[in-house]
C-alpha cells in the first residue's frame, strides 16, 4: 500500500512538472519497498534501475546517491552483486584513505 502511493506521488511529481518532488517519492520509495519486502528482489532491482535511468535524464544527483545505496543492498541481498551489480556505484574511495594532499580523503579519520 505504502509503496504504491509513492508510486502515484512519482508520477504525479513528474506529469505536473515538479521532478523535485517526483524524484523525493522515488527515494522514499526505495527505502521503503527495501524494508517492507512489498516485491521482490528482482523486480525492485529493475524499478530501481529505471528510476536511475530517469535520474540521469534530470540530473538529480542527490536522489541518485538515495537510490543507488539502496540498489546495492538489494544487489547484495541477491547474489552479492556477483551478477546483478552496475558500474553505477554509491563510492568507489576506499573509506580508511586518509588521503595524499590536504582535504582528501576520509574526513571523519581527522576526527
């Protein structure tokens, strides 16, 4: 049920011209269709990759981090990613860089 208002709340946002608002309910919508197990895996997978589709389109980097982070998880709970991964990636830096110059890096190893 939950997912599919943020479904309707998806193509609302993008039939009305409001792509900001579309792209938020995309978001939610990956959090919750990944929690609540509403579909399965495979299918998730799929819609998810359409929305990222989409996101390339309009240029919304931040819902793409969103989304992106929560395909992974489902990459993972399938086969580890072994077969279902992209080259799409949340972060390709390796979280214990301190980093060679000053300013890269992990910032939270400076804390």
């Amino acid at each position: 049920l939950g997912a599919n208002r943020l479904r309707r709340g998806f193509s609302s946002g993008l039939s009305s011209g409001n792509a900001s608002t579309a792209f938020l309910c995309a978001g939610q919508w990956a959090n919750f269709s990944t929690i609540s197990a509403e579909i399965d895996l495979p299918s998730l997978l799929r819609e998810m990759d359409y929305y990222l589709h989409l996101l390339e389109l309009y240029k919304s980097e931040l819902i793409k981090k969103f989304i992106l982070c929560y395909r992974e998880t489902v990459s993972a709970l399938i086969d580890r990613g072994r077969t279902t991964a992209i080259d799409a990636k949340l972060s390709y830096a390796d979280v214990s860089d301190p980093g060679r110059d000053p300013g890269t890096g992990n910032k939270l190893l400076e804390m």
